[in-house]
C-alpha cells in the first residue's frame, strides 16, 4: 500500500514509540480493559472492573501512539520504565450522551465500556480519559498494569458460531468487523445470515468503502436469543435478547442501544473483531451509532440500509449527525458554538479552516445558500444547520448519509473522512 501523509489531530506531549514498533513492544494477544462510568451533570467518575487477556490481536499495529480524531474519550498505554506512549485509541460514549440530558441534573447513572489494547510485553500504565463537550478533561483514571499479574483474567472461551461475509486478508492486514445478531432465536439464524449479508454488501455500495473493500473482514456471529425481537419500550413490549438492547434511549422512541457492553464483549471472545456492527430482529424504525463502540440497528425497517450505513459512519468514520431540530430534544447541549467540535463533518466555523475549507470550490459563498442544483451535485460548502442545531453549526453539503436517508452516498467531506480513518489504520504515516 501507498504511504499516505495524514492529518493527525491531537498532539503528543511525551515520548513516542517509532514507526517499526509493534513486534518490539507488544505480544499477539489482546488486552481488555473493562470499566464502569458512574456519574451525573455535574460529577464524572470513572471505575476499573478488570483487564482480561485472550489470544491474537485484530486491531492495528501502525500509528500505534497517534490519534485520528480526538474523540470524547482517549486510552493511552504507557511504558511504566521510560513514560515512552505505546498505543493511544479514542472514543466516544453513551454515557457521554446522556450527562447532557435533562434526566443527568436530577439523576445518577452508571455505564459499561470496554476497551481493546494489544497486550503489552512489559509493565505499562493504563490511563482512561473523559472530555465534555468543550473538550476538558473531566475525568481521568490511571491503572498500573504488571504483565505477570495473577489476576489479569485468561479468556480461553470457545468463540460463539460465525462465519465471514467478506473475507479479504488476515486479521493483522484487514479491519475486522464483526456483524452481531441480536433478537434472534436459534431457528431465525438463517434470516440473520440473510441480514448480515445485506449489511455488508450494503456498506461497501459506498465510497471510500467500495474502492477500499480489500482492507476489510466482516463477520457475521451468531448469536441466539430466548425471544425473537427487541425490547420496544414506547409500546410496553420487553424481550429476553442476547444483548438486553432496547429503544427508548434517553426516552427518544428512536434511539435503540445496549448498556451491556461486557456481556457483548464476553460473547465475542475467540472472534478477531476491532469493530462491531449490532443488527436487532425487528421492523421498528431505529438505531444507533457510537464511535469506536458500536453500531446497532434495526434489520427489517424499510430504511434499513441508509441507516445502518449511516450508523456505520458514526461508529467507524467517527462523523457527526449532519440534522437539525426545529425544537430541542434530548441532543440539546451535544455542543458548545463557542468550541470547534472533533468531528470532521460540521464546524462551529471557530476553526473551519481545519476541516474542509481546502474543499470549498472557487466562487461558492460562506455561509453557503442551500439550491436544488447544489443539492443534486453534492456541493461543497458551509449550509447553516447541522449537530442537531438549525443555528450557528454547519454541515459541508446539503444533503449526505449523515443527513438525509434519501442520500445515495456520503458527500466527499464524509468519503475523505472516512478514508483517512481506513488508511490511518491499515497505513504507516509518513514522518
């Protein structure tokens, strides 16, 4: 593969691993980190569960101490002996969502997370980080790991049956995918294996996917569920599911989730995953999409496949909603106009020229005014709506898959997004 130069965002204070590193400072196992996020408006806390070790690695092994995007979270390793950064990940929650809600000034809530390091060959610190919607750290958490520690569970679990829907290298060379079935019983894993396929063939009819469809596995894992279908709040309807995910999130009949975040990963021991796509057995409209956590949607909604390649775009391309709302509900106060957001497809225009100024062709105004022939030519520009806000938040086109579901594909700020994010991780940076 090509070298790519790319646009790394958040810099690195200390010392920093070389290029050629991951064999010299890693083993071929994976380390899970397992934490609680406990907290309200006004407290953050974040709790260690336990670290547990399993075999093989399926994440990255370039740019192992750099950052895409800054994310609304970062795990960092770092060697106990030298202070030398060895990996860096980011991420965003759901219990980041919701301390933004009405239901957090009056409430305390916790959520699960769970994190994906390559094991390291020597004694690292493990520091967990938050950051609210201005990008302060609120919350910080160091956890001394000793390689040799007795109490660092072995997972030796038999992996949960699966199969490939697209297989195009090894687990080191692609980013592995793991399709996962959710309200499904044992004799509807047929129809799932119908789904899954449709997901993933659906994924990759979009560009940069399509031109990029050989840096990827996706796996479909079956796993069965007591009752067919998910929990559906809104109409007093609750099931036994395999994951327990339910619509109703921050009481938003559309936003369908799971807290269970460890009884998904324990379920996915023994499978190379890095990223995990979530299809729920029910016709309900739905989903959702947190960024390098997972995507979960709705399998048997007619807008099915916009929405899962849209979620998709949330949880792997680490893009923003590109709507908007008349009226404030529970995404009120998701951001801050007075601070760029990290997200590469909308601008606060605190920093515009950090995100697609470089994009916006000769002659197009800024702010840009939305017109029939832009719309159908996927224009670049600045149109005034966008993260929820009809007011001083911007989008790069008037209509894209973060936007619209009548959208036939992601406008080229989201495809150059996304691309950075697939090279990024199959890539070495260029120095």
């Amino acid at each position: 593969m090509k070298r790519f130069a790319l646009l790394l965002l958040a810099s690195i204070t200390t010392m920093v691993v070389g290029a050629q590193s991951f064999d010299n400072y890693f083993t071929d196992n994976t380390l899970r980190c397992d934490y609680t996020f406990v907290g309200n408006a006004e407290e953050v806390n974040i709790a260690f569960n336990e670290f547990i070790r399993s075999e093989g690695w399926a994440g990255r092994r370039v740019n192992l101490a750099s950052v895409p995007v800054k994310g609304n979270g970062e795990i960092c390793l770092t060697d106990a002996l030298s202070g030398t950064v060895l990996y860096r990940n980011t991420f965003s929650s759901l219990f980041q969502e919701w301390i933004v809600t009405d239901e957090a000034n009056s409430s305390t809530k916790s959520f699960e997370a769970t994190f994906l390091v390559p094991m390291p060959k020597n004694d690292c610190m493990v520091t967990l980080s938050l950051f609210n919607n201005e990008g302060a750290k609120v919350a910080e958490l160091k956890q001394s790991l000793k390689v040799d520690d007795k109490l660092i569970r072995h997972s030796n679990a038999k992996p949960a049956p699966h199969t490939y829907m697209l297989q195009s290298g090894s687990d080191e060379e692609c980013i592995d995918v793991a399709i996962v079935a959710e309200g499904y019983t044992v004799d509807e894993m047929d129809i799932f294996l119908q789904d899954a396929r449709l997901t993933c063939d659906e994924i990759m009819r979009y560009e940069p996917f399509a031109s990029m469809k050989e840096r990827f596995n996706f796996i479909a894992v079956m796993l069965p569920s007591a009752d067919s279908g998910v929990s559906v709040p809104q109409d007093d309807v609750w099931r036994d599911t395999a994951l327990g995910s339910h619509f109703m999130t921050f009481y938003s009949p559309r936003y369908l989730t799971t807290n269970r975040i460890h009884t998904l990963h324990d379920k996915l021991a023994g499978v190379a995953y890095e990223h995990i796509i979530i299809l729920a057995n029910t016709d309900t409209y739905g989903g959702g999409g947190i960024y390098n956590s997972y995507t979960l949607t709705t399998a048997h909604n007619p807008m099915f496949k916009p929405v899962v390649v849209h979620e998709f775009g949330h949880s792997f391309g680490a893009l923003a909603d590109e709507y908007f709302y008349e009226h404030a509900d529970h995404t009120e106060g998701t951001y801050k106009l007075g601070y760029e957001p990290w997200e590469q497809n909308i601008t606060s225009m605190v920093d515009f020229q950090s995100k697609w100024a470089d994009m916006v062709a000769e002659g197009v105004e800024i702010p840009t005014k939305p017109t029939a022939e832009r719309r159908a030519n996927y224009t670049i520009g600045a149109y005034e709506g966008g993260g929820y806000m009809t007011k001083g938040m911007y989008r790069p086109a008037d209509i894209c898959r973060m936007r619209d579901n009548e959208a036939t594909q992601f406008c080229a700020v989201c495809q150059r997004a996304i691309e950075r994010i697939i090279r990024f991780n199959t890539e070495e940076a260029s120095k």
